[in-house]
C-alpha cells in the first residue's frame, strides 16, 4: 500500500502556525482511518515564507508544495488525499450542478 506523505514546514514564519496544523492534520488522519496510507511529518523551510503556512505532499514519486495552509485547509487536502471528498476543478462545479438539476448525471 503506497503511503502519501505530508510534511508540515517548520521554518521560522511557517513555526507559528504549526500547533494548529499539526493538531488539526493529525486529527483529520485518524478521524478517516487514514493512518496507514497518510502519514503526517515535519520538514524545515520550504522557501516560501511569505506565502505560508506551506506544506510539502509526497506522494506517487511526486512533491508538490500547497501555501496558505489553515487548519481547514489542511483538512480538506487530507480528506481529498484519503479519497474521502471529491477535487472540483474550477469551473466544473457550477456545470456540474446544473447537470444534476437536468437529471444529466
């Protein structure tokens, strides 16, 4: 079973915010079971600091930094990552909604 990992940026603005990150991502993990495939860690700068709190996802071979991260935030990414809430691309939500109402789906 492949594992994601998502690492909480500990650098010096980033610090701040990491209390509350790290509660919410932990509580997030465990609240969907998500354990064994989402694993939460800590990493040093990311070099983003002005745009923060970041975070770093590995996942598949891949790395991909996300900014701003809030508690909810971070919720919604790992609810996303567990396969647990569906990713709306920008611009499909509303046609897809109006499909819905159509009985189009």
């Amino acid at each position: 079973m492949s594992q994601t990992h998502i690492k909480l940026c500990t650098g010096k603005h980033c610090s701040r915010q990491y209390p509350s990150l790290h509660a919410a991502a932990t509580k997030k993990v465990f609240a969907l079971h998500a354990e064994a495939t989402i694993v939460i860690d800590r990493c040093g700068c990311l070099g983003q600091c002005e745009k923060g709190p970041n975070i770093l996802i590995e996942q598949h071979g891949k790395n991909e930094i996300q900014t701003g991260m809030t508690p909810f935030k971070i919720g919604d990414k790992i609810e996303q990552l567990a396969g647990k809430k569906p990713i709306i691309v920008s611009g499909q939500a509303k046609k897809s909604l109006n499909d819905l109402l159509k009985g189009g789906f």
